[in-house]
C-alpha cells in the first residue's frame, strides 16, 4: 500500500505538508521502491518549491502535489523534448505519473556537478567568461528548438493577453512584495514607454535561466555539466528569458551580459528586460534591489541600465 499523502490543493495545505519531512520522507521511500529503486539512499534538496530527492547516486525523483499538477507535466514533456539536443545536458527522464491523492511525480536522472551559484565566487575569472559564453550558446539553443509539439501543455498561449494581464498588476504585485512608494509609482509610466514587441517570434523558454540551475564541473575549468528545472517553462518572446540571465547568471557584473548576448547572437535593449522584469511571473523588485547593485540614481531607466546594460 503506498504512504497516503494527503491532498494539497491550496497554499494553506502547501505549506503544512510539503515541507514536513515526517510526511514526505517515507512517500519518497515508498514511491522509490515502486519504482524500483528500494534502499536506495534519500537526500532532499534544500532549494526549490516542491518537494525533491536525489536517489541514490543516480537519479532524482520531484514530487508535485495536486496544485501543481502542471508543473509535473510541464516538466516532463519539457525534459522529454529537450533530452540529447542541447550543448550542456538535461535530465533524462525515466518516469512520470501519478502517485495517491493528487500527487504526482517525475523520476529523471541525476546530473553531475556543483551549483553555478555555489561554485561562482571560486571560479577564475577566464573560466567564468567561458562558463557565460557557453550558458549563452545554450539558451540560443533551447531558443531555436522547435516547440510546436508542446503547444498543448506549455502556456501561456495568447503572448500579448499574458503580457496585458501582467502589466495590469505590475504596481500591486510588486506593492505586495514590499516595493517602496517611490518605485512603485514609476512602473506604470515606464510601461507605457517601453513598448514590447508586437508579434515576437515565439521560442522555448526556461523562465528560470539562472545560476541555481546550472552544474559545473570543479576539475574541469568549471565545465558546465546541466542545465535542469524545466516545470516553468513556456512558449513567448526570448527576451523573456533575459530576466533570468541578467538577474541572476551576469548579475550586472560589467562585460558578461554582452558576453552572453554575443555568444547567444542577440541584443536586447536594457529597458526591455526591465519591463519583462516588471511582468514576469516571479517578479521580486524589492529582492532583486537588495541582491544587485543600485544604480546611479533612484530611477527604473537608471535600474534598466544598471542591471541589463550591455
């Protein structure tokens, strides 16, 4: 009989189950064993919102709740589609379905290396322009892969509806988040100056293209190993994805987002990817202001400037 997890089908009950390990531990014993892995050893990651196992040495099993059904099916077919057609590797999947009460899961191979967030301070200056070079070559990649078989399972569908709908509650969510009086009343000007593109061509984004989700190799030049966490992945405009590249992979260090940009074989204007910043799904400005650099003057053209200048 397998562990009876409950249901989780609101944040309330997210946040009561998930991170208990008294509750999740032995359904990830008991999932792992149906899928013919018993005994073998269970490490949980401590990153990442849902609940995720390294197996051994081997593979890696994530867990998704009922509320977040899609993710479990985003990720799949993303990993599926993607496997073997990139320049780093993805996780190859192994398995995905259904567990008890809502639950499902995708059990996926594990890759090697070390976290690009963890590794990054250590890593010589030569090899970090290496590590950006090829990061770059790897989101044009994913970029030009097709991504009509995905079509029925990746959103948002409508580009310029998602994009109207985020611009409708910029000012709030970022309110939300604690974004000081002086920030929030710029937003809505700056979005009415920086027009998005009117018919974008549509790629395969990542949306999270950052350095918690590259591996590099320590002993080997800082090689990068993986690229993985595809559960929000979408179909929209490329430049989308600079969010996550400027943010957290350059990091308005000066030189590496042209770096980037050259290795992938695209610019995009620094005000942009700030009103990208400002509609993306995970938008945090209160955050990212206290993780980057301020710019020169308290101003969001000085901010695209400082963070996606190039």
């Amino acid at each position: 009989m397998p562990i009876m997890l409950p249901p989780v089908d609101t944040d309330e009950e997210w946040d009561a189950v998930v991170p208990d390990e008294a509750l999740m531990r032995p359904a990830a014993e008991d999932l792992s064993a149906r899928l013919g892995l018993a005994g073998a050893p269970l490490t949980r990651y401590g990153e990442g919102s849902q609940p995720v196992y390294a197996v051994g040495e081997r593979h890696v099993l994530k867990l998704f709740p009922g509320a977040a059904a899609d993710d479990g099916a985003t990720e799949a077919r993303v990993l599926g589609h993607v496997q073997g057609r990139l320049p780093v590797p993805t996780p190859e999947l192994h398995d995905f379905g259904a567990y008890v009460n809502g639950w499902s899961y995708v059990l996926m191979s594990r890759l090697p290396g070390e976290g690009l967030h963890l590794a990054w301070p250590r890593i010589p200056a030569a090899d970090q322009d290496r590590v950006v070079t090829r990061a770059g070559e790897t989101l044009a990649a994913l970029h030009a892969l097709g991504h009509a078989p995905l079509a029925d399972v990746l959103g948002p569908g409508d580009w310029r509806e998602f994009t109207a709908r985020q611009r409708a509650g910029a000012v709030a969510r970022q309110r939300a988040r604690g974004l000081p009086e002086s920030w929030a009343e710029q937003i809505p000007a700056f979005l009415d100056a920086v027009p998005l593109p009117a018919a974008p061509g549509p790629a395969l984004l990542h949306t999270e293209f950052m350095r918690q989700h590259l591996l590099v190799d320590p002993g080997d030049g800082h090689r990068l190993t993986g690229l993985f966490d595809f559960e929000p992945a979408m179909i929209g405009d490329p430049a989308y994805d600079f969010v996550g590249v400027g943010l957290f992979v350059t990091r308005a260090e000066p030189g590496l987002l042209a770096r980037f940009m050259a290795a992938y074989g695209r610019t995009f204007e620094p005000r942009l990817l700030l009103a990208y910043t400002l509609l993306h799904v995970y938008s945090n400005l209160p955050w990212y202001l206290r993780e980057l650099p301020a710019p020169p003057e308290p101003t969001l053209d000085a901010l695209a400037e400082a963070w996606f200048g190039h």
